[in-house]
C-alpha cells in the first residue's frame, strides 16, 4: 500500500466542511510523531511545522535571521460534501478505485497536503534554508486562515502553494503556475426617489442610473498583464441586477453585482461608476491576484519538476497561468515569491465526483522534495 495513498484517505475520511478541527488534529498529530519539526497550532485552526536551519527548536516563522524559508503550503478545509458523498452519519465516503481516491477533498484539496507533509518530512534542504509546511484554515471561504497565519507573522521567502496545476499545458503533466487571477466582487448601489408610476418625472428612477453605470462597466478594459512571457487576462462582467419592488411605483434602490477577475498588477476602473449621479461602488471581497517575481525559483520548480516527468517517460510541464485565486494570493501580497503546482486536475475540485490520481499525487510529493532540496 502506498504510505501517500493512505494518508490522503485517512485526511480526507475526515468531515471538514464545517468545523476543520479533526482534520487540523489529525495533521499536527502526524507531524509530531512523524517528524521532529517545530510544530505551531495558531488561534485559529492552521498546523505549521518548521525544520530549523540551525536546529533549534525555538518556535515562532524565521527564528534564524539569515536562514531563507520556503514553505509548502495546503489547506484542509473543503467545501460542503454532495450526498452521494456522505454516509447516513454524516461521515465521508472515501473509495479507491482504478488508481484514483474518490472523495470530497481528495483533489481539493487534502491529497496535496499529504504529499506536502511526506515531502516535508524525507527532504534534506541545503545548508542555510528552513523548510516550513503549512495547512491552513477557511482557504474556501475567503483565505481566512492564510491572513491569519501572515497577521501573525507567516512571511516566508517563497511558498510553494499545491493548489491544482496537473492538465494544464497538456494531458498528463503537472505545470508549474507562475500568476493565477484574483476575485474583486463588488455591488453598484444605485439610489434614486420613489413616485407612482404614474407620474415618473416626479421621481428618480434607480434602475436606470444603475443602467447608466451599467454602461460604464460595458466600456471598461478587462486588466490584462504578462507574467514569464504568460500573458494573463482578466475579466469584469455585471452577473446580478436588483431593483424595484412593484409594478407601480417608480424604484428608489437598484443594486448590481459585479464579478471582476484581476490579474498581478492590474484592475478594471469600475470607480469610473461613481460619476453616475446617485451611485456608489461597493468592494464586497477581493481575493488577491499571484504572480511570481523569482526568475530563479520559478525555473527551479520547473526544472524539478520536469526531472520527475522525464524519470517517468511523461512530456515535459510548462509555466502556465491559473484562472482560480488561491491561498498564494495572500502570501504574494505580504511579500512571497509563490508559486502553484498540485495534483487536482481542471473540472475535479468541487464536484461530486471528486477524485486524484494516485500517480499524479507520488509525482507532486517528489517535486516538492526535489524543490525543497533544489538551490537557486
């Protein structure tokens, strides 16, 4: 049995939709008696582990000064199980099958975590370098657990974050993502003065100075960068349009929600609406973008990476770009080199047929040690 295959079934057999703390149990116990790393459970949930640079057991990111960090970066939170994907107790259905694990948070995304922690515990990094890993919490509901952990002082030099990466220049390679998108969800508030219907100019109507902002939104440019000769663009689309409450009176308050996709660097001007008398632009959320400003550790990754593939006789991986936003967003915008590569593959997160290969998980795990390992 592969020691990898049967840790992420034993992560992923355990209920985390709702409440991450067994999951979080079950990692630190793993590390505790698995490795004789520095192991951290913060306020909130997250399990990070380091291996010093200079052996010491103190506690607390960076403990030697002149020691470069890189981190291996997971979260074991998943969002809600379909039904097919619980049993009558509440717990999860974890099958294997056909050289895939079938489960909620198989692909997303506790398989990784696995190869984080297996990685963490065999590599032998240079001299000078601590190795962190680390699993954090509410990554599904907005990095919750990531700007906690860099709240507190999770800073490290560069993070190798094991978000999905496989399938993505090719059939049956594991890429290296050096820029994914961030998420900026923002509502158009538009207010006007209610009238009968009747007599429309004795009013103001909102939906149409919400039409009117509507309009600006049309004219903008999607953000668009380039990252390693990869070029990322963005989107800015209206996705909900509200107002009005009945057929006979003239509305007072239109509200429009607008779902925008930043690129590192960019962002649509939608503070343009706000020369629309009567509307203001309201930033709901807004999930950083990544992308990767190291020459150096973004060839390394896919050198090492590509190492992995060609022992195996597979084609070589690519640097590509990721559509989704991810914990590295957070960690880039505190001031880490990240980078994205993992085993979940393009349409498997987030299903209810959920499920990662075994072989693309054995194939992460040796990146990631080859990388921890690697100098550059």
């Amino acid at each position: 049995m592969s020691e990898l295959a049967d840790l992420t079934e034993r992560l992923v057999s355990i209920p985390s939709h709702e409440d991450e703390t067994a999951a979080g149990d079950a990692i630190e116990e793993w590390l505790r008696a698995e490795t004789d790393a520095d192991v951290e459970r913060d306020a909130v949930g997250n399990v990070i582990a380091y291996r010093r640079a200079d052996g010491s057991d103190e506690s607390g990111p960076g403990t030697d000064p002149d020691a470069e960090t890189v981190a291996l970066v997971g979260h074991h939170d998943v969002v809600p199980p379909a039904e097919r994907q619980t049993t009558g107790e509440g717990e999860y259905v974890v099958e294997r099958r056909d050289g895939r694990i079938f489960g909620r948070g198989t692909a997303d995304m506790k398989g990784a975590v696995a190869a984080c922690l297996l990685a963490f515990r065999d590599a032998t990094p240079p001299a000078g370098r601590e190795l962190a890993v680390a699993s954090f919490v509410g990554e599904e509901t907005g990095g919750e657990g990531a700007r906690h952990a860099i709240e507190e002082g999770f800073r490290p030099d560069h993070a190798l974050v094991a978000e999905g990466s496989t399938n993505y220049s090719k059939p049956g390679v594991t890429d290296v993502v050096v820029a994914h998108k961030g998420r900026r969800a923002s509502t158009l508030v538009a207010e006007g003065s209610s009238a009968h219907a009747s007599e429309p100019e004795a009013g103001e109507n909102a939906i149409y100075r919400a039409c009117d902002a509507v309009d600006v939104v049309r004219d903008l440019d999607a953000p668009a960068t380039t990252v390693f000769g990869e070029d990322v663009t963005g989107s800015v689309v209206v996705t909900e349009f509200h107002g009005g409450d009945t057929w006979n009176v003239i509305p007072d308050r239109c509200e429009v929600t607008i779902d925008e996709r930043t690129v590192p660097g960019e962002r649509a001007d939608l503070a343009r609406t706000e020369e629309v008398p009567g509307v203001e632009w309201v930033v709901d959320q807004d999930l950083p973008p990544m992308g990767c400003g190291d020459d150096a550790f973004a060839d390394a990754a896919l050198a090492a990476a590509r190492e992995v593939h060609e022992a195996r006789g597979l084609d070589r991986p690519e640097h590509v770009t990721k559509p989704h936003a991810t914990d590295a967003g957070w960690l880039s915008e505190a001031g880490t080199e990240c980078l994205v590569c993992g085993p979940s593959e393009p349409g498997e997160a987030h299903t209810e047929t959920e499920s990662v290969s075994i072989d693309v998980l054995e194939r992460c795990r040796e990146v990631y040690a080859a990388l921890a390992e690697r100098g550059w």
